[in-house]
C-alpha cells in the first residue's frame, strides 16, 4: 500500500504541470525513437546490399576487366588491356576446384529497327549467363542462347525488357531482326527477358548494371562479327582499344574452396598483367562477411547516436527534478514533520523520474513505429519530385525497405528507464537529505 501511494502520489506531482512534464520527457522521446528509426534504416539498407551480393552466388569468383593507369598505356598506339581468352584457358586447366567458367564481352551501341533507335549494351555471352544473372524469359515462347548458337555463330539475340518495350511498342519482337547500324549486322530475336532489377554497385569492388538495355548475342558471333577492336571517338580524336574479354564469372565446386580458388586465380594473372594491373578478381563471399560487419558497425552507431539522445535527455531530467526539489522544499518538509523517512522522500522522486522516462521512452516507440510510413513517404516525394537526383542515389538507398530490428527497442527501454534512474537519483537523495525545520522555514 505504501509503495502504491507513492506510486499515485508521484503521477499526481508530474500531472500538476503537464507542459514541464512533456518538455522532460522530450529527450528521452528523442532518443528512443532515433533508436527505432535509425536502426530501421541502416537495417534496411543493409539487408539491400547483401541482398544484392547473395544474389552473386556463394560460390562466385568474378574476374573483371579494368583500364589500367594512363601512365601505363602511354605511348601506346591502341589501348590494349584487361582479360585474354588465354587466361580463361589457364585458369580452367590450372584450377581443378572451378567447375562452370562463364566469358563475357560488353560493347556499347545503338540498336535500331525499322525508324526506333535504342542506345544500349551488345553483351556476347554463353548460355550459362542467364543462370548465374537470373535472367528469365518472359511468358509467351522464345528461349535464352543455346549451346548451338554459339558453336555456329548465328546471329540470333535475345532483347531486355527495356529494349523491347522501346524497339517493340507496339508489336511482338520473336522473329524480327535488331540492326547494329555501326556493324550492318542483324540479329533475329529468339527471346524477350522479363524485366530484371539492376544490380547496385557493392564497395568500390563492382560497378552497379542496369540489365535493361542490354541485347545477348552468342560469344563466338560478337568475335566473329565484331571482334576485340574497337574505335571510339572522343573530342574530336579517334580512340582504338583492344579487349578480348570485359569479364570472366567462375563457380567453384563448392563455397570451402572459393578462397583458395580464388588465391590461386590471382597467382595466375599476375604472371601475365601483374605489371599492368589491368585485372581484378572480387569474390562475393568475402564481399557478403564484409557488408555484415558493416551491417553490425552501423547498428552500434545508430544506437550510440541515440544514446547520447538518451543521456541528454537524461541530464535534462536532473536539470528539473532539482528545480522541483528546490521548488517543493515546504512539501518535503512537512512529509517529513509528519513522519515520512528519508526513503520515502528517495523513491517518491525516483518515482516519478521512472514514470518520466517511462512514458517518454513509450511515447519514442510509438512515433518511430509511425515515422517508418512517413519514412516511405518521403522516399516516394522525393522520387516524385526530384526524379534525377533520387536515380543518382545508391541502389541500396533506393530500394531499401526500412526493417525494424525488433531486439533494440527492449533495449533503448531499459537505457531510458536506466538513464532515468541515474539522472533523477542525485535530487532524490538531495531531497532525502534535507533538513525538515530548514525546509519548514523555505518560503
């Protein structure tokens, strides 16, 4: 009875000034709802990025192509660098743990058909790609390269979404031929791609894809057709380069040997481009270990951010509790002529900053869980009104969907409710300690 008095007793003292009490628990508000929101968010976007990685695979190994320092290519006639058909041969003959090697070459162009112009990516491929990129034919016949494209070299293509849609409005694509005017080759559509999300770009180690614009051609048609030169013009000057291969994505027989394969892969290369550093070997299992300890850093920064929240609205309820000691030193001193003890006066203060920080800590839970929609909403202005600079941002901030990490609001709770405690146990104990005929006196 008596800890449920001094219970109501401490409600009613905070319910005389209603706008003291709601400036108080401001604070602690604040910071459990920077807790919600910021861990929601940083969870959001992370879940993003390894969502893009997993979609790699596990037992990936990707070789790329990159243009080397121009120091090392001056004096150069053609640009020549990055990946040789000769070091697919080596790595399938001296890497026994790789079971699927994938060769890829990426030219940019303009696709046309009829009086439509589409600028896009002519990709030579073999027919694994669409396994390891998740490329689906849409309904409605067609099919993906075959093994037999590719030993003939026909000149069939398979289109993206995004370049039928453009090339194809108003018609169906199976059958018709895409010209690549630079070439004056025509490939016969065999297949249309359901559409297919493009790729963000993961820590510096892989540029993001966009999927959309792309036409498939078999490997072997693009050397035959096209080959591994191509001239550019750039600010009025013609630029030559030669590349065999923009990439090569291996699978090793299972994830336990990805690393070492891996190691070994980068021995190989740096025999023949060590000097150039015109290759680089990302493997995204290591990339996936690296975005969860980033994924784990950021959570202790979200909740590090809003701990200092926390103890500033900590020291804000100190600040008035020992107003209100100094403003209620008559009442302490008649409680305590009338027999109150000393913890009587401790827990009726500790009491009320529980209730303060308590209420406040509630009151955070309830407006981040609702700021998560507003969250939403801002994203959809923001792409609404500013469509360019909202396509400039990260994939993973685009597309991240906020997730609440359910385990941090028992904790910003307990921090609250602790932060409380502490804060308001000096002006109880102040209070406690007051003499009853000096406080008697206070006017």
């Amino acid at each position: 009875m008596l800890w449920l008095r001094t219970w109501k007793l401490g409600i009613k003292s905070l319910a005389l000034h209603p706008l003291r009490t709601g400036l108080t628990m401001l604070g602690i508000m604040i910071g459990v709802w920077a807790v919600i929101v910021l861990t929601a968010v940083s969870q959001g976007a992370s879940d993003q990025v390894q969502k893009q990685i997993e979609s790699l695979g596990s037992t990936t190994i990707i070789v790329r192509s990159q243009k080397p320092p121009d120091d090392k290519l001056a004096g150069m006639a053609a640009t020549q660098f990055g990946l040789l058909r000769s070091d697919l041969e080596k790595i399938l003959v001296n890497v026994p743990t790789i079971e699927t090697a994938i060769p890829i070459r990426e030219i940019r162009r303009q696709f046309t058909y009829r009086d439509r112009v589409v600028d896009g990516r002519l990709v030579g491929c073999t027919p694994a790609y669409s396994d390891v990129n998740h490329l689906k034919i849409r309904s409605g016949g067609g099919r993906f390269i075959s093994d037999a494209d590719e030993i003939k070299a026909d000149t069939v293509c398979v289109i993206s979404a995004g370049v039928a849609e453009r090339l194809f409005p108003f018609e169906e694509p199976l059958g018709k031929r895409v010209t690549v005017p630079e070439h004056t080759d025509k490939y016969k559509v065999i297949g249309v791609l359901k559409h297919r999300n493009p790729s963000a770009a993961i820590g510096g180690s892989l540029d993001s894809q966009d999927f959309s614009s792309d036409i498939y051609i078999p490997m072997n048609t693009l050397r035959k057709r096209i080959g591994d030169t191509i001239v550019t013009r750039r600010s009025g000057q013609f630029q030559m380069e030669i590349m065999e291969l923009n990439q090569i994505t291996l699978q090793a027989i299972n994830q336990d040997q990805v690393k070492n394969s891996a190691a070994m892969i980068e021995g190989l290369l740096a025999q023949s481009h060590g000097m150039l550093n015109d290759v680089a070997v990302v493997v995204p299992l290591e990339l996936l270990e690296q975005a969860r300890n980033m994924k784990l850093m950021f959570l202790g920064i979200g909740i590090l951010i809003a701990c200092i929240s926390l103890v500033v609205g900590g020291i804000g309820i100190m600040n008035i509790m020992l107003a209100s000691v100094t403003e209620r030193t008559r009442e302490i001193g008649i409680r305590r002529a009338l027999g109150a003890k000393q913890r009587d006066i401790t827990n009726q203060f500790l009491v009320e900053t529980t209730v303060l920080s308590f209420a406040g800590a509630m009151l955070g839970i309830l407006i981040g869980l609702m700021s998560l929609p507003l969250y939403r909403l801002a994203i959809w202005g923001v792409k609404q009104t500013l469509p360019e600079k909202f396509a400039a941002l990260p994939a993973a901030i685009r597309e991240a969907e906020p997730a609440i990490v359910y385990w941090t609001i028992p904790l910003a709770v307990a921090i609250a409710v602790g932060v409380g405690l502490i804060s308001g146990l000096y002006p109880a104990i102040r209070a406690a300690k007051m003499n009853p005929i000096e406080a008697l006196r206070h006017e």
